[in-house]
C-alpha cells in the first residue's frame, strides 16, 4: 500500500456516507438478523472533529450512524465553547436543523465534584449522561487502592444526588494516569455503586489489550457501564505517523472487538457507544476534514456491525 492510501480510502467513504445522508440512508452495514434484538446506540464525540464548526459535524452526524452527539469542550474540541458563544436557543435550532440530539457532554475540565451546572445544561436539552475522570491519586494498589475508591464514591454521593434529581446519570471513565487506572480500580468502583445515576465510561485504550480480560470485565461492569469506548491502543496516541494513529480505532489496531460485543449484547448493554480515537496534538481532527473523519468512523461503524454475528 502506497504512503496514505488509507487516507485515500476514507475520503471516498465519506462522500458514501454524505451521499446517504441526501437520500435518507446510512451508508453503513445493516444488523445481521441474529442481531437484530441488541445493536449499539452510537453517539459521536465532536472531539473526532478537532476545532470543526458544530454545524459542520451536526450535518455529517447521521451518516456515521449516531443520532447524538457527545459536545466536547477545549483542549480536545471546543463544541462546548463553541455552544457558549452561540448560546442555547442556537445549538436547539441547529439540533432541529440535523435531527440531532444532544446526548451527552464530556467535562473532564470541570471533575466530577463541579458539574452542577453542566448538569443543568445537559438537562435542559433533555441529554442523558455526563462524562469526566475521576482524578487523583493514581497508580494504587490493593486495600489502599480500595478504600480510596470507596472514599471516592463516598464523596460523590451529593452530586449523585443532582443527577437523581435531574434524570441524569454520571459516567466516570477508567482513565490511566487517574484513580481508576487498573482492572482492580474499576471493580472496586463498580462494588460500591449503589445508585442507578452513576455508572463507568468503559475505555478498553486504559487496560490491557486482552479480550479475555476486557470482556470478563464488561460482564462484571454489567448494566453500571453509561458508555462504551469503541477504541483500542494500538501503537498509543504520541505523535506517530498518521496510519499508525489511526490503529486506536476499531478495524485498524489488533484488538478483536467481536468477544467484547458478544458480552455488550449479552448484557443487554443500553448505553451509547462511541467510536473513538485521540489525535495528536490534541485538539485537531482526525484526518484534514470533517468528511474524511466522518468517513474514517463509518468504516470504524463497519467494522464494529460485520462483528455483530
């Protein structure tokens, strides 16, 4: 394969997929009929689109197959910031416009114990999750890495409250470099949830790149995971040639994501899942447009449905 040949291939399906947008359809893989009873529930993260206008990504939203989209804020996008210079009655028209919902916003800016009006936020567009880490300290282990996830949770406990109160739920992701940075980490987490308002954001790029282990979890995880990150490691997120960045995304690493949505399906897994990949640096697209990306998450979307057998 010649030097971005790949790249090549993504624009053209992207032109597929916004071709499928003027006629009504998706230009992705139908569900196989074994399928049919569970299928992910895609949302896109604006952040695939770098800096991209909101209007830009909302109008190729639906060919990636995702009704949602997941606003980003800075450094990772700035959707979110765009949204606060535009202002609400703004990002509704443009919603309409699309047919696009707004389904969840991710602030790891913010933490989990800042969020009241992001919650406020989310909920007035009728959103369902909110995103973020949970911070420090990091590379625990055994009974103190227990006992600082229960206090973790412990000091959650009046902000689960908001998002009972707004009909939001809390979404912490297993991040490395963070408290829930270890397999043990994020059972221990899982182990003290006692409220249906908050739950994981699973990112199998944090753990190890065992299918066995990775599915094992998503079975122990079970229905307190909010949403699924459809990414892998692959070569990491550092500055690398573009075709070896790319290998974070389902289809181009050596990931085999088909065990990992066998157990999804089993679980009867409601969530969203979002196909997903860091570029680096932070802050640009994925690949130089926003059709190329779009295209880029088709494939990735693919990939992921061909799996559903």
């Amino acid at each position: 394969m010649k030097k971005n040949e790949s790249l090549r291939l993504t624009r053209r399906e992207a032109l597929v997929g916004l071709a499928g947008l003027a006629t009504g359809m998706l230009a992705v893989s139908a569900p196989s009929a074994e399928t049919k009873q569970w299928t992910p529930r895609f949302a896109l993260a604006s952040c695939m689109f770098g800096k991209a206008p909101l209007e830009d990504i909302l109008a190729v939203t639906k060919t990636t197959g995702a009704e949602y989209i997941d606003l980003w804020p800075l450094p990772h996008g700035n959707q979110r910031n765009q949204v606060e210079e535009m202002g609400n009655d703004q990002l509704a028209a443009l919603l309409d416009k699309y047919g696009v919902k707004l389904g969840l916003t991710t602030r790891f800016d913010l933490g989990p114990f800042r969020l009241k009006e992001e919650v406020e936020f989310v909920a007035k567009f009728k959103g369902k999750m909110i995103v973020t880490g949970p911070g420090g300290p990091k590379g625990l282990k055994g009974d103190e890495l227990k006992q600082t996830v229960e206090r973790f949770y412990e000091n959650l406990k009046p902000h689960i409250a908001l998002f009972e109160k707004h009909g939001l739920v809390l979404a912490v992701e297993n991040h490395s470099g963070m408290l829930l940075d270890s397999p043990d980490a994020v059972r221990y987490f899982i182990d003290c949830i006692e409220s249906e308002a908050v739950g994981l954001a699973f990112a199998p790029y944090h753990l190890p790149q065992d299918e066995t282990l990775l599915t094992e979890l998503i079975r122990y995880c079970n229905r307190k995971t909010f949403l699924f990150y459809a990414w892998q490691h692959g070569k990491g997120s550092a500055q690398l040639p573009k075709e070896e960045e790319l290998q974070q995304l389902p289809g181009r690493g050596p990931l085999d994501f088909a065990p990992l949505l066998r157990m999804l399906a089993e679980i009867k897994f409601e969530g969203f899942t979002e196909i997903f990949m860091h570029p680096f640096p932070r802050g640009i697209s994925i690949l130089e447009t926003v059709e190329a990306s779009a295209g880029e998450i088709i494939r990735a979307r693919n990939y992921l449905m061909d799996r559903l057998i």
